[in-house]
C-alpha cells in the first residue's frame, strides 16, 4: 500500500450535514449519467436471432436482450445506493466523533451512540432503534454482501429517508449541545 494512504489525517473543514446531501446529490449524478449511457446502449445495439442475422428491434428476441441492457443497469443502480449508505453512515459517525468524542477512538455505531448518550445527550428511543436498523444493513452489506447478480433493491428513496433520519437526529443532539453549551473533552 502507498504510504500516503495510510494517513487518515484527512479533514481539513470537518463533516456537517451538507455532506450528506452532496452524497446523493453525487450518486444522482452518476444514475443520470448512466442513464444517458443506457439510452445510447439501446440505440445502438445490433439483436442477432438463432439463425445469426440482425432482428428487427421490435422482435421478441431483440426485446431480450433490450430487458438484459436494462436489468444490468438497473442492478448497477442498487450497488451505487449500497455505496451511498456505506458513505452517509460514515459521514454520521464521523460528524459525531468531531462533535462528542474526537480525541477517542470508538469501533461501531453502537458505542458511538453509547459515548453521546453517556455525556448526558439524548437520542430518541425509535430514531435509534431505525438507526440501528440502518447500521445493521449497512454491516450485512459490508460483511456478507450479496451476490454480484442479486443486490439488496436499494434505491435513492431509501437513502433520502436514511439522511433525512441521521440528519434530524444530529439536529436534535445539536439543540441540545447549543442549550448546554460546549463538550468538555477528557
């Protein structure tokens, strides 16, 4: 490995939670792109039927192997969203580290929310046990990803209602921070 990727001193301006929108504004961005990609796919691919002569594009054995084109894409749109969870639960995790514990460092969603509630914060019971749900995914994905044909149908829904969730509980651990004032690091 390059040594440069070793240094995980990589902030310069912090996480806040623009990032989150800019991480799906990104992966919109590239379903977009490859949206356009897909459309020029279609218009140019040549069906051969069984006896090796190009078939009519309204043919059922041309509408194959259109439905394949589409079915790939499609599957390479789930595997941006896996990455676009992977991405907003890092950037929630780290807004909490620099925000409650930054000279500490925690492994796992858990203890991380076990330090801010230690520290007298408090997270609501059912945005929790969502955000636990959501880290419990995004662990399965991570550890024991689905097969390469098969991925979990997220889609950008999915990850709007993951941010706007992590997005609300920082608000409120923000409110609450503001109204007691700044963390006394140990």
């Amino acid at each position: 490995m390059r040594p440069e990727l070793k240094n995980f001193n990589w902030l310069v301006y912090g996480l806040n939670k623009r990032d989150f929108d800019y991480t799906i504004e990104l992966i919109r961005k590239i379903m977009q792109d490859r949206k356009v990609h897909l459309q020029k796919q279609l218009d140019v691919v040549v069906v051969y039927g069984p006896d090796g002569k190009p078939v009519e594009k309204q043919s059922p054995d041309a509408a194959d192997a259109y439905d394949d084109l589409i079915y790939y894409h499609q599957i390479g749109n789930e595997y941006l969203c896996h990455f676009g969870l992977w991405r907003l639960q890092g950037i929630f995790e780290g807004i909490l580290k620099e925000k409650f514990f930054p000279s500490m460092r925690l492994v796992g969603l858990l203890k991380k929310l076990q330090v801010v509630e230690d520290q007298g914060f408090e997270i609501n019971k059912a945005d929790k046990e969502e955000l636990l749900d959501w880290a419990s995914l995004r662990n399965a994905l991570s550890h024991a990803p689905p097969e390469a044909y098969r991925p979990l149908a997220l889609n950008e829904e999915d990850l709007i209602e993951y941010s706007d969730l992590v997005k609300r509980i920082l608000g409120l651990l923000e409110d609450q921070m503001d109204a007691r004032g700044p963390i006394k690091q140990e």
